[in-house]
C-alpha cells in the first residue's frame, strides 16, 4: 500500500524550517504532495506559481515530493491525490490552539484523514515566513533561514 501524505501551507516563501519537516516527513510517507493552499487571514507577497516554482527548485533533489497548488478546502485536494494524511509541522506551544483549531475542523471535513505533527528542529523554532520577510524587507542577512533561491527571489521582489 502506497502512503500519500500532503503537507500543505502558506510557503511565502518556503523557508528551511520548512524544508526540514518535508524532507522528514518525506523519510516517512511514500509520496508527499507539498501544495500551496490560501490562508484567507494571511496577505502573501509571493504569486502561487512563484511559490510553487521556489518549493519545486528547493525540493528538486526528494524524489517522492511533489509539488502542487490548490483553491479549495485541503481535505478536497487530499481527496483528489488520494492521501490519507496530512503533515504539519509544530514549533512551539504558541502553534498548538490554532493547529488544534484546524485539525479538529479537518476531521469534522473528513474524519478518514489524519494529521500528523512533526516538531520543528529547535534551531528552526523561532522561524516564520514572516519573520524572513520582514528581515529581507530591510536587506537583513536570512541566509542562514532561507535556501539560496529564496534569498534571491525576496531580494528581487523588495528590488535590494
Ligand atoms: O502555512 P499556513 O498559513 O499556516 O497554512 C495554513 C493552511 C493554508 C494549511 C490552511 O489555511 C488551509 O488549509 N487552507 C485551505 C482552506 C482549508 O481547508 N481550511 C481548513 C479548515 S479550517
């Protein structure tokens, strides 16, 4: 049996705490769909295709992750690639009550899909797509939160 796992997000842009909770989660589940979902409360400074296209560059070498973009309810699109489980990654207490808040809302959906939480490595604990732009806005240094890509792409989008 094939285990198909989505690990879905925001990605403006796709940071390495990110990136590590793929990579993990990708040792774990046969084939992970990474998909750009909208987070109604959240204003992105990055278009759908060029958050796919900077998740496709930084994931290029996992073989079993793809990449994907959808409008809609993330219960719907794991329907539609016939996964059964979604990943999320967890950073501190503070994520708990809205990942609660999400997850129990999935399972009311369609309870047939489980979540499953990956902790953050502690040296990603602290970071956020949001944090990073507001660190690039200013032309501070986020080599060491982002991958060399998406470095470029925030330089090219505050025209650093
Ligand atoms: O990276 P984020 O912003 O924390 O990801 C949140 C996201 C995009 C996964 C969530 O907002 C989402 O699933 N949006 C799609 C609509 C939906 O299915 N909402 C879940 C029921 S509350």
């Amino acid at each position: 049996m094939t285990r198909i796992a989505v690990c879905p997000g925001s990605f403006d842009p796709i940071t390495y705490g990110h990136l590590d909770i793929i990579k993990r989660g990708a040792k774990v589940f046969d084939e992970v769909y990474v998909v750009v979902l909208n987070n109604s409360s959240k204003k992105s400074l990055f278009s759908i295709q060029e958050r796919m296209d900077l998740i496709g560059e930084v994931t290029k070498q996992i073989p079993n992750v793809k990449v994907d973009s959808f409008q809609g309810l993330l219960v719907d699109y794991a329907n539609s690639v016939q996964a059964d489980a979604i990943i999320r990654g967890l950073r501190a207490v503070s994520d708990f009550e809205y990942e609660m808040q999400i997850t129990s809302m999935n399972r009311v959906l369609n309870d047939k899909i489980e979540t499953f939480f990956i902790m953050t490595n502690s040296q990603y604990s602290f970071l956020s797509s949001s944090i990073v732009k507001e660190v690039a806005q200013y032309n501070g240094n986020v080599s060491d939160l982002v991958p060399q890509e998406v470095e470029d792409a925030l330089r090219n989008k505050f025209s650093l």
